[in-house]
C-alpha cells in the first residue's frame, strides 16, 4: 500500500513538472529567454521530482538517482524541440529532426523505459516513468493530424520560389525536410492546408530556414486573425495601428503581406482608458468565446495572440509543444518624453527604432498619431500618421526588399527567383 502512495506522489510530481516545463516554452516560442522565476520554479519541480524517486530512509539510491534525471532530461529535450527550433538561427539537425517528429517523438522513450523499470524494480521509479509515458501517449492521440485539410493549388509566385529552393526537385526537397503539407497531383503543386482542427503548418521552419513563400492557407489564417484583433481594438476604442513587417506590406506590397511573413505585427495604445490588464481581459475573454489563443507577455510589453483555439487549464499549455503557429504580435505603447520631445515607447526593440532617454524604444507621437489607414488585406486598418516615416525608422530603405529572417543560403536562392521572376514580367 505504501509503495502505491509512493508511486502515486512521484506521478503527480512529474505531472506538476511537465506542466511547469511547457509553460516555459511559451519563451522561446517567443524568441525569448524564460524568466528566472518561472525557470528556477521548474528546475526546482524536477530537483523535488528526482530527490523523491531517489531518497529513501535506507538513504540515497544512486541509480535511481541517475535513470530518474537523464529520463526527465532525455525526454524534456524531445519535448522542447520545436520551440528551440521557433527562432531563426543556424543549423540544429538534432532539434530539427526531433521537432519534424515531434508529434510522436517521446513516444521513442517507451524503451528505455521499460529496460530501466526492468533494471531498477522501484515503485517511485515505476510511478515516474507510467506517468511520463501516459502523458506522451495522451499527447500522440489528442494532436494526431485527424483534422480536414483544404487543398490549395499553389499559385506561380509560390511555385517559383519553391522550385528553386528544390532545385527543381520537388520531391526529394519535400522528403527531405518533412512537409508533409506537400502534394504533387496530375493537376499540379497542392497544399494541405492547416485549420483550426489540425496542428498548424509549421511554416516558421518553412519560411526561416528554408525560405519558402508563407502557405496559402496560413496566409487565409493571418488575414481572419488581422480582422479579429482590429475588431477588438476597435470595439474595445484603444488606439491602434498596424506595425512592422504588416505596416511594410500594406505600403510596399500594396496592400498584402509580404511573400514569407511568419507573423502578424500590430501596435495598441495604453492610456487611462485602455489599461494593461483591461487589455489583456478583453481581448482573453473575446479569444475564448471567438476560439483565438491569447498569451500575454507583461514584463515585454506585448501580447500573442494565436489561431488555434485555446485548450483547457493546466493542458492548454501543451500547445508549446506544437511545431508551427500562426500568430499576431500586439505590442503596447505609452506616451513619454525622451530628450524633450513626445514619443511613444515600447519595451522589446524593432528594426533600427531608437533607444529612448528611459531605455526604452521608441518614435515621435506626431509620426503615429492621429492615426490614418491604409489597405490591408482587402480593408482598411489603421497605420500610423506618417506611414513611410515610420517604415524608415524601422528599415531605413524599407523599398529594398531584404530578407531578414531567412537562412541565409535560402534567401540567396530567393534573390535569385526573384530576379527571374522581375524578369519574366518586363
């Protein structure tokens, strides 16, 4: 009876560390390091969960000891993967070939498992690696892609670019990088399109790395949440205005985004009458009942909010786990003063913005308000006053195209395609 309990408390420990572990992907998710309170709150779960497994009133159980944390360490390294992977970056085959898995890849521990419950007969041990492997099983069966796919046939600027990624290859380019969403069909290039019942593209790695065109479905996905956040602001009368990558598209690309955007980039106000947390409340109570993710970041200033719809609590952050997502950034502002002049300040940096006099990033009110519009996405959004100003402190040149966040042997290849395709059209 005793060992039951025992292995019924090392089971809840797991459990209560593993939630913790993927609430601190939500960082690098968002390019960001964890906080020191949410990491060490982690480390501290797996430290109890270990120490449980192996102390006993016979003392310190030294194999124990070693299986319980090089399997936790094992399996929160599968487990992490497609976040780790999230930002741009140089080449990690492990962690990109264990996040191309990652939708079965803990199920991969099951042997080890039971070699290490056949070697080490301990009930604490046992309750350990039962609830490990339950997790990852559960995990496997509720995010199977089982969801209806809409099939698009990709369109000529697309087809261009990933035939020269390919190197005409289209197959083999497609096996070799694990997408799945790809189809060659008698009638031409389909994407598998993601929805809101399936694992969403993980076209981060697509776009980033490989340097393909953003999938039409996800570009369909960016556009619906674009008019569900203004919708929000609007109705919730917080000033707001398209920024980055989207104020560059609706300006460069007439109105569109750019080929290969990887988000959604919008800026909101915070005044006396749009605070923080009325921010955060509005716009969490509306992705609930509208079925959009919202995580909030206060300490950075800014709010993801995400298509997929929101999970119950404590699982709804497994969504960590997922290799792609299609996401609006919300960043807020406040009114300052910055070397005597009136400037609206953020607290993450953007392009080339400059610091401000608190530390702070920032540009002149004048630029950004009164707001205007400018087309977006077939409607009118807001955009800062003097639209082309703003661009060129973020970008400088904002008319030359450059590829920031893409590989940087992809983005040659892009060049290149590019170039063609100029071409082709004179």
């Amino acid at each position: 009876m005793l060992a039951s309990i025992e292995a019924l408390i090392t089971a809840a420990l797991y459990l209560a560390t593993y939630l913790s572990f993927v609430r601190l992907l939500r960082h690098p998710r968002n390019w960001y390091l964890p906080t020191l309170p949410s990491f060490l709150a982690t480390v501290g779960l797996a430290i109890i969960t270990v120490a449980q497994v192996s102390l006993s009133s016979q003392g310190l159980d030294l194999p124990a000891m070693i299986v319980s944390a090089g399997f936790i360490a094992g399996l929160f390294s599968v487990i992490a993967a497609p976040a780790v992977v999230f930002p741009p970056g140089g080449p990690r085959p492990a962690a990109e070939f264990l996040a191309k898995h990652g939708e079965y890849a803990g199920l991969w521990m099951i042997p080890l498992a039971v070699v290490a419950g056949y070697a080490i007969p301990d009930a604490k041990l046992y309750g350990l690696l039962v609830a490990a492997m339950t997790i990852e099983l559960t995990w496997f069966l509720r995010h199977r892609r089982t969801g209806e796919r809409q099939s698009y046939l990709l369109g000529d600027q697309d087809l261009l670019v990933l035939k020269a990624q390919a190197k005409g290859d289209i197959e083999r380019f497609a096996k070799q990088h694990g997408i799945p969403e790809l189809d060659l069909s008698d009638d031409g290039v389909v994407w598998r399109g993601c929805g809101k019942k399936t694992l969403p593209c993980p076209f981060n790695l697509y776009t980033n790395r490989l340097g393909l065109n953003t999938a039409p479905c996800c570009r369909a996905h960016m556009k619906d949440l674009s008019y569900f956040v203004s919708s929000c602001l609007r109705e919730m009368e917080a000033v707001h205005w398209l920024e980055g990558g989207s104020l560059l598209g609706a300006v460069r690309e007439n109105g569109n985004l750019l080929a290969w955007e990887d988000d959604v980039d919008l800026s909101v106000m915070l005044d006396n009458r749009t605070t923080w947390d009325s921010l955060a409340k509005g716009l969490a109570d509306r992705g609930r009942r509208d079925g959009y993710y919202v995580d909030p970041f206060e300490n950075k200033g800014f709010i993801a909010i995400s298509y997929d719809p929101p999970g119950r609590w404590p699982f709804c952050w497994e969504r960590n786990r997922m290799r792609g997502e299609i996401r609006l950034d919300l960043v807020v502002y406040r009114n300052a003063v910055s070397h005597g002049l009136s400037v609206l300040e953020r607290r993450i940096p953007k392009g080339a913005m400059p610091l401000t006099e608190n530390g702070y990033f920032g540009v002149p009110r004048e630029v950004v308000l009164p707001t205007s519009t400018v087309h977006f996405l077939g409607d009118d959004f807001a955009c800062p006053n003097q639209p082309n100003a703003y661009l060129h402190i973020l970008y400088g040149d904002f008319e030359e195209i450059e590829l920031t966040f893409v590989d940087t042997a992809a983005a040659e290849t892009r060049r290149l395609a590019d170039a063609a395709e100029t071409v082709l059209k004179t």
